[in-house]
C-alpha cells in the first residue's frame, strides 16, 4: 500500500535544467513524491513550459501584481497552503524568498549553488559571476550544495555537497557546464535524503 506523496512546489526563473532532471529523477526511482506546483517571476521561461507540457500546475507571481512586499509575500504563502504543498525546492529561481514564505517552510525549503558552500555565497553569488570567483581565487574544485533555505543569502544548513574539479585552462563558462552536470545528479539525490529523513 502506498502512502500519500509529498507535494513539491519548484520555484524557478530560466530554463528549468534542474527542475527537469528532478522530475525525472522522481519518475524513475521512483520516490513517493510529485511535483505539483511551478512557481516562477517570469511568466515565459522554460521551466515554465516544460510544466505545462507535464501537466503541472503553474503559477507566475511577482512582486508588481501587489501593492505591497507583505501582500506579495502572503500570496505566495497562501498559493502554497492552497495546492497542499509539503517541500519546496528552489531551482533558479532568481529572486530572494520572503521571509514569510520560508519561515511557512522551515526545515522544507532547499536551494541548490553552484558552489561548495560556506565559500562562494552571498548576494550577488550566483551563476556565472559564481565560477569566474572560484577561477580568481585559484581554487583547485568546486562544486555544488544543496542547503535549507533560511533567512540569509546561502546562509542554510548543508543537506549535501559534492565536488568537481577546477582543471587548468578552464573559463568560467566551461567551470559553469561542468558544475551544471554536478547538479543535475546531486538534486535529485539531496530530495531522496531530505524524504528518507522526514520518514525517519
């Protein structure tokens, strides 16, 4: 007998790679978990599209749809409530989460960085200007992290990290692909941990 699924929300913003390789990864484990919910500030992205070609729901919300950051906030968190959602994960979403929303999800928001954290964090660390830092500093590897999402910029509690190598000759762009490819695998297996421990 099969127990009742954990609902995912994804909050994205561009292409939606990892929201993509997560789903796959959900149908063919296959763990007791559906992804019901896109959420996303841009109402075009890929991420988007390839939800409706799924059939998941979607929801394009921003801050310009409300008179203020606290409605916004409460929209959110109440769009949420609404499709039942248990975990969200953060896949690209390029907005930082009110803090409203991730105090509603303690302990159930995850983000992932390109990046083996404590190093590498913070505004401003994100995508390309991420690797090109990592380059500069000389460093021998990098990586991605998946961490609890909390009121800080990449501040969260580690779930899992995994490391690539900084090889010689590589530019930000070629680091980026293969941290890219790093993700793909670590999500999917960060999402397995954090429902193996809610079980538990």
């Amino acid at each position: 007998m099969t127990t009742n699924k954990t609902r995912i929300a994804v909050f994205c913003s561009g292409g939606g790679s990892n929201f993509k390789s997560i789903y796959r990864s959900i149908a063919e484990k296959p763990l007791n978990a559906e992804i019901v919910l896109c959420l996303s500030n841009r109402s075009q992205c890929g991420a988007m599209e390839f939800a409706h070609e799924q059939g998941i729901a979607t929801v394009h919300i921003t801050e310009k749809q409300f008179d203020s950051f606290d409605e916004f906030a409460d929209a959110m968190v109440t769009r949420l409530k609404d499709a039942q959602i248990d975990v969200v994960l953060l896949a690209g979403y390029m907005r930082k989460v009110p803090d409203a929303v991730v105090r509603a999800f303690p302990e159930r928001m995850l983000n992932i960085h390109p990046a083996l954290l404590p190093k590498f964090g913070g505004e401003g660390m994100y995508g390309i200007h991420v690797h090109s830092a990592v380059i500069a500093a000389g460093e021998k590897e990098s990586g991605a992290t998946v961490h609890f999402v909390n009121e800080e910029y990449d501040k969260g509690k580690i779930l899992l990290q995994r490391a690539v190598p900084v090889l010689q000759g590589d530019t930000p762009e070629i680091l980026a692909a293969r941290v890219l490819a790093c993700e793909h695998q670590l999500y999917p297996d960060a999402l397995e941990k954090l429902l193996a421990e809610q079980r538990s």
